[in-house]
C-alpha cells in the first residue's frame, strides 16, 4: 500500500468516526471503518460508480433514511430529528468509499488521481457540514478545537503530496507548521463570522428544516425585543378549508414586572396520557383540552391541521380549541399555557385543531386584574377615559383608541419611564405595546385580562393552505366576561399589514411550499391506508434496487466487452512485434516505433511496416471497433506478406 494510500484510509476512517459520533450510530464507525480498510487494500475488485448508480444510491440514501434512520437514531440526536438529511449523507459517504475502493492505485510518477481529489473534496465538506461531538472538542489555549476535523484537514493536506515526496516528506510537512500556528486564530474569526454569514443565506432559500436560532417561540416569558427579529424563515404550513381564527397562540401570561417582562400566573401544570384521549384508526390519540372561550352564537365545530417546519416539540392552539389530535402519548401544558406533546418517535411535528364545541366558564383569578408596581394615577386617569356603562363597551372603547394609533417596529421610548411615554403620550409602537397596554387599561377598570403571544395568519397560498412564517410573531388580548367566558381582542392598528407588506415572500419560496403543501396532502391520502403505503414504501425500495442492480450489471458488461476487446487488440500488437522482430517497449506508441525503424532494414520492409502502424494508429481508438480491427488485421496480414517475401528472397540467394 503506498503512502498516499494509507493516508486516504486514515482520512476515510477517521470520517466514519466523527459522522458516527455525530449521528450517534455505531454501525457507521465499526462498518466504514472496515470497509475503508479493504477499500485501501485493493483486496476485492470493484467497478467504479457512474452518475447513474450515484443518483440511486443518494435517492436510496434518503429513502432509507426516511424509514428507517428515525427508528434506528438515538433518542433526541439530530439524525432521528432529520433523518432524510442523515441518510443522504450516510450516501455521499457510501459513495466515497466505493469510489476509494474502485480506485486505481497510486504511484509517485502521476500527478493525484481525479478520485482521490474527488475524495477530499467531499470528505471535507461532510466534516464541515456535521458539528463536532463535543467529546471531539478540546480547549487549546481557551480556544476549542475539534480534532478530528483538524487532524482530517491535515491528512488531506498530507495526502496531497505524500508520494511524490517520499525522500523529503519531513522538511516540506515543516513548511506547514506557519499553517498550524493561525489555526486556533482562524477558528476565532470563522466564528465571528459564522452567524451572520448563516443568517445572512438562510433567508435566501425555502427551509423546511425550520431550525433557528432568531424568530419567535413560546416562551415562558416574554419581552418586547423578541418581535424586532423579524425573519421570512418558514415555521408552519396551515390546512383548513376555512381557517377558525387567525391567531395561534403559543402562551398566555398575567404578571408584568418592572422591566417591561411578562410572566406566567402561579398555577398547576396540566397532564394529560393516552388514558385521557381517544384513540383513532389512524394511530393518532384525540385529547380533549379545557375550553373557556365563549362560542360564537352557534358557531360549528371547525378543524385545522397544522404541520410545524420546526425541530422543536410546542404546539400551537387556535383561541377556543377543545380537541388536539395527533401522533403523541402525552401532552403537556406548564403555567403560562404551554403544551407540548410527546410525539412519537420518528413522527411528524403536526396536529390538528378541532375548534368550537362545548366550552365551559373558567373561575375568575386575581392575578388577572393585577397591576404591576410602576402602575401611578397618571397611568390610571388615563385607563378611565375608557370606562364604559358596560364591560363589552369599555373594552371597545380602548380597542377603538389603540387600534387608531400608528404601529411602527422604530420606537422611541423614555428609556426610564417607556410605558408611561407609550401609553400617555400616544407614540408609535409595535404589538408587544399595544396588547400590554390594552390589558393594563381593561385591568384598570375591573375587568379580568391577560397577554396572549403567538403567530398572526396572513399569508395564503392555496385556497386550502396557510404559511406561518417567523416575521408572524405577534401579541394580542384575551379578556373575560362577567360569566367567566374567554374573548381574544387585538389592539394593534391595522396599519400592521404594511409591515407584513414590507417583507414580500420570494417567488421561489411561495412555490416551494405550495409544491410542499400539496405533496404532503398526497402522501396523508396513501399512508391513510395501510396497505397503499406499505405498496408505496416497499414498492419504491424494489424500484431502487432493481435499478441499483441494472445499472451496475450495465457496467459490469461494459467493462467485460472493453476487456475482450482490449485483448484482441493486445493480442494483435504482439502478433506484429514477432513476427517483426521488433522489441516490446510499453512507453512507446505507434509512432514512436516508425520513427525508430531498424536502420538496415529493406526499404519495403520500412513502408510496409509504416502502413501498418499508420493504421493501427488511425484505427485502435476509432469509435467502430469490429471494422477497425477488419482494417487493421488486413493491413498486418499486408505488412507480413511483405516481410515474408523478403525473407524468401533473402534464403534463396
């Protein structure tokens, strides 16, 4: 094994260990680190995969990642949270080493093969696109460093020129040390660079992954900078036939302290088990879920599937839902209203929403008419410019106040008194402001509220389906009645829907997600029956392998047919080199053996023998090899027929 060849092996291994680490899956440390061994030593011949195999072997990869990965993953990895990703990965990597193992073995005469670069290539980028496990990860003077990717990048550098720099290997690897020395310097600012670079691009392309680090989730507690990040990144896709509300709340709070801060109420969490729900046909379990919103007049019940885009468990709710259905054994609900489901494993990030039914009051909780500290007799004799004869009338008083004001995400807030200058001195505000004070203001004058944070519903891009994206965040009002009854209310202004206007979504993205949307409807509709998905799912597994196997029997042919032919005419070339005599030179052409012709040789013997090169030189790489090889056979049988004549004369004289 040459050195080059030793080192690609290490490169591959050491691959295999950090994808195994990183995806948590043995399998793929102890089996690519095998097969990277037998790939070095050229044990088992292997043909080299076309483009055709590769496209097989990436759609088969994400097949079987899909159906497979989500099953055999641990727990919480990221290959089990996004196993289609994982498994087309796990491909490229199949690929690598076929390529390694069908690859020709390296000398110090030639420059690096096409494949080996190919190897390092890809092998670089796969290390690049999977994070380090962080028992990889080492403190090198405060710096982290991930040393196996640092000791792979050093191996392909290595490889680079290991065989052709087999005497002086030492002094030129020293000519890297310069290299070594910026590393951890670099490591800094790639980092420094890394987030706004990934933001910056992350906004460019459709996402269905979903997983951010800006944008807006339920928080459990909530302040007003979380809605001045606004991102086009893709959240959730809505169907309905007509939506029930446009609002999907994520929590409700009741406290607000003095840095301008929502907080949960002090109450007990909600569980509820699979004893609780009902179970469907389908698989999925149907919670019943308490609903204290006061129905509209005779309102039918409405359904609403949502299917999150994001990697997290929290789940939406429409205002007044009273059933969740869905693929988890459990659902969660923590003191500012937060469900989260335990979906199970492998499962969809989705749920459907029925929304309406029966609806119960909800006893009424002092904290929901608290006030917080910075709270004055400014504060109050304004809220009193709203008191209306009624409750109903007085919340519309204040919705009628704020909704008349100028939104704008641009404040300009007295740093130590911003609500006092928001609500007093009527300046323009963004969501957080106005649902915080219309629930101060209704607070003030007796009547129970709270903040509620979600996503607003806008962006529609079928007759049937809705697209949530992060930009969508917004705040809003529930306030109750004298029954105990649940109302939403929304104080913003209306002249929100120019900001929403302001962040148009890409063409390609609206597309992407329409062209998702409808996908998504197809599938539920096959793998509603069972006997149509397993159809579907094992059918299109035999339809990779037999294509799989066609086309490797293709090349396998092919290969077999170039052997024959390269036999024939090997076969040919040595009939001429006896029976002219001439020595075997393997770096000589054609051409190189007429121009260093015998200098005692007869003059016919020199043009007959020149013919016959001539043509083999035309012919042995035409495209139409059964005539060529007619026309070359002729011409040898030509060449000899002089030859021998001479050789007669020469014996008879």
């Amino acid at each position: 094994m040459s050195l080059s060849n030793l080192l690609l092996t290490l490169f591959l291994a050491l691959l295999c260990l950090q994808l195994g680490l990183s995806m948590e899956l043995p399998f793929v440390i102890l089996l690519g680190g095998g097969l990277s061994v037998l790939g070095g030593l050229k044990i088992i011949p292997v043909e080299r995969p076309t483009w055709g195999l590769v496209i097989v072997m990436v759609a088969a990869g994400g097949f079987l990642g899909n159906e497979l990965l989500e099953e055999m993953a641990a727990e919480g990895s990221w290959a089990q949270s996004s196993s289609l990703f994982a498994g087309l990965i796990l491909s490229i990597l199949v690929y690598l080493l076929w390529l390694f193992a069908a690859s020709a073995k390296s000398t110090s005469q030639v420059p690096l093969e096409r494949d080996t670069q190919t190897i390092l290539v890809l092998g670089l980028m796969l290390l690049l696109l999977n994070p380090p496990p962080a028992t990889t990860v080492v403190s090198i003077l405060g710096t982290p460093v991930a040393l196996l990717s640092v000791t792979a990048m050093l191996l392909a550098s290595v490889i680079l020129l290991a065989d052709r720099c087999v005497g002086v290997l030492g002094p030129r690897l020293l000519l890297m040390l310069p290299l070594l020395l910026i590393v951890p310097v670099m490591v800094i600012l790639l980092g420094m660079a890394q987030g706004p670079l990934v933001a910056a691009l992350g906004n460019l392309l459709p996402s269905p992954g979903g997983s951010a680090n800006t944008g807006f989730s339920p928080y459990q507690q909530l302040s007003a900078s979380v809605f001045l990040r606004p991102s086009n990144r893709s959240v959730m896709r809505l169907n309905a036939v007509a939506l029930p509300s446009r609002y999907l709340a994520g929590n409700r709070l009741v406290r607000l302290d003095e840095e301008m801060v929502w907080q949960p109420s002090v109450q007990a969490r909600q569980f509820l088990s699979t004893v609780d729900a009902q179970s469907l046909a389908s698989g999925e379990w149907r919670y019943p879920v308490d609903n204290h919103h006061a129905r509209a007049g005779n309102a039918d019940l409405q359904t609403l599937t949502v299917h999150s885009l994001r990697r997290d468990s929290y789940i939406f709710l429409s205002p007044g839902t009273s059933r969740v259905t869905g693929r988890f054994r459990a659902l969660n609900k923590d003191a500012a209203d937060v469900w989260t489901p335990a979906f199970d494993r492998g499962a969809d990030r989705r749920w459907q929403l029925e929304v309406g039914g029966d609806s119960v009051p909800q006893i009424k909780n002092a904290e929901n008419l608290q006030l917080p500290a910075f709270w004055d007799e400014a504060l109050q004799e304004k809220s009193r410019e709203f008191l209306g004869s009624e409750p109903l009338q007085t919340v519309n008083n204040v919705l009628g106040h704020f909704r008349g004001r100028e939104y704008s995400l641009r404040t300009n807030f007295d740093s130590t008194q911003p609500f006092h200058d928001f609500f007093l001195n009527e300046k323009a505000g963004y969501c957080f402001w106005f649902a915080t004070a219309t629930t101060l203001a209704l607070r003030a004058n007796g009547i129970p509220s709270r903040l509620v944070s979600g996503y607003a519903i806008h962006e529609r891009i079928s007759s049937q389906l809705w697209l949530v994206r992060e930009r969508d965040a917004h705040s809003w009002v529930e306030w109750q009645d004298q029954s105990g009854y649940w109302h939403t209310v929304d104080p913003t202004p209306v002249s929100i829907n120019a900001f929403f206007d302001d962040y148009n979504s890409l063409e390609i993205s609206i597309w992407y997600h329409y062209l998702a949307g409808q996908w998504q409807i197809m599938v539920d509709r096959i793998l509603a029956d069972e006997l149509a998905a397993n159809l579907v799912r094992y059918g299109g597994l035999l339809i990779l392998v037999f294509l799989f196997v066609r086309e490797y029997r293709r090349i396998r042919v092919k290969k077999a047919e170039t052997d024959t032919k390269s036999r024939k005419w090997q076969k040919l070339w040595q009939r001429f080199l006896h029976s002219s005599k001439l020595p075997a030179n393997t770096s000589w052409t054609a051409t190189n053996y007429a121009d260093n012709l015998p200098g005692n040789w007869p003059a016919s013997w020199v043009l007959a023998v020149r013919e016959f090169l001539q043509n083999y030189n035309l012919h042995r790489f035409s495209g139409n090899d059964e005539r060529a090889m007619r026309d070359v056979e002729n011409a040898l049988e030509k060449c000899l027929q002089v030859i021998n004549q001479s050789d007669a004369k020469t014996h008879s004289s």
